[in-house]
C-alpha cells in the first residue's frame, strides 16, 4: 500500500519549532505525489505551515523560511509569558 492509494488524505502537523519547517518537504512530496490533502491541522509551527498551505501560500513560506537569516529569527521573536505560550506569532503571519 502507497500514499497514492488513499484518494484524499487528512493532515495533522506537529510543533518542533524548527525542526517543524520539515511539514513544508512532507506537503511539497505529497503534492508531487498526487494525495490531496482534505483536511490539515496542526499546532505551534505545525499550525503555522498548515494555515499557509490552506491559503496556498506554501511556496511564498518556503522561499521566505529559505531566506531568513539569524537577524530575521530575533525580529520574529515575539515572546509572550501567559499561560497561552511563549511567542504570540503575529509577526510569522
């Protein structure tokens, strides 16, 4: 059985920070494969790749996350300490 054997396919992303840029190599490899993607969900950057690729922003977000340097990772930095979570993220969108 291969993913090409599922007509559609639902998605959910994890956090990683970083290491959760890789949802950006998992959606390129399963759209060149053929499995459309019903449903994603995610969280923390999970979340965050998952709401470009619904919006059909996935290759604007790689090109940007490709680019971005260590300056660019201290500017989007945006820490918040309630109990929500650590970075806001208003300045990734």
């Amino acid at each position: 059985m291969s993913l090409t054997d599922f007509p559609t396919l639902s998605l959910a992303l994890g956090s990683g920070a970083a290491r959760g840029l890789a949802h950006i190599g998992v959606l390129n490899t399963l759209n060149k494969a053929g499995v459309k993607i019903r449903a994603i969900s995610g969280c923390s950057i999970g979340a965050v790749i998952g709401g470009f690729y619904a919006a059909g922003k996935l290759p604007e977000a790689e090109e940007y996350y490709r680019n971005m340097d260590r300056g660019d990772v201290i500017r989007n930095f945006d820490p918040v300490f309630p109990a929500g979570g650590l970075i806001n993220g208003k300045k990734m969108i």
